[in-house]
C-alpha cells in the first residue's frame, strides 16, 4: 500500500495542532469550537493517507462518523464501557453531547467539501 505523504503530513501537523488545543489552550473558542471543526479535518485527512482514490462524498461519511460519536457520548458510551477513569478514551470519544459540537462538523464537512471541489476545478482546468 502506497501512502499519500501530502496527506500523511497535513494529518500530522493537524494531530499536533489538536495536541496543543486539547493540552495548552483553555478558552472558550479554539478549545471546544476551532478544536470540533479541525477533528472533522483530521479524520479526512488520515483516511486520504490511506485511500488514495477519490471519494466524492467522504466529507459527508466524516460528518456522519463524527455525528456517532457525539450520539455515543449522549448515551455515555465511556461509562458503559467502563472507561470513566480513562483520561485517553474520555478524550478521544468524549464524555459530553452537546448540539454545538454537531454543528462545529458540519462546518469542517463544508470546508472539506468546498477545499475538494476547489481541487477537483482546479484540475479539470489544468488538463486543458
């Protein structure tokens, strides 16, 4: 399998990016809004890592991925799994459902989509 390295290092700045968020800022903005729409990026982009093909609709899948985990964690998925004292898992599944979170992916959805039908214009011109 033949990794794409442009995405395989946009995935890795954007996990320090994340890092950071989720380590040294505590605000009201970039923590829980800017680091929302961001996560949204960075699973697009790991998957890009690895799929090397074109899937018109993935930022959708993304949006729909990251919508399940903010539905697990109304359910308090962590808790039923017993992963409460789990500062890793409580983190990367999250421990709170809140309606923002969901809106926060839709908008890294739409800049997905917008960055890939920017792309994809951009290329139908170059062959010309």
């Amino acid at each position: 399998m033949k990794l794409n390295v442009k995405f395989l290092f946009l995935s890795i700045g954007l996990f320090l990016v994340e890092l950071s968020i989720a380590l040294f800022v505590r605000d009201n903005f970039i923590r829980p809004y800017v680091g929302d729409v961001l996560v949204v990026i960075l699973i697009y982009c790991v998957i890009r890592t690895f799929v090397r093909r074109k899937i018109k609709l993935l930022p959708l899948y993304v949006f729909l991925f990251a919508v399940f985990v903010e539905i697990l964690q109304f359910f308090d998925i962590v808790s039923l799994l017993r992963l409460e004292n789990n500062v890793i898992a409580k983190t990367v599944i999250g421990s709170f459902f809140d309606w923002v979170d969901i809106l926060c992916y839709f908008i890294g959805s739409v800049i997905l989509m917008i960055i890939q039908r920017c792309c994809v214009m951009r290329c139908r011109q170059n062959r010309f």
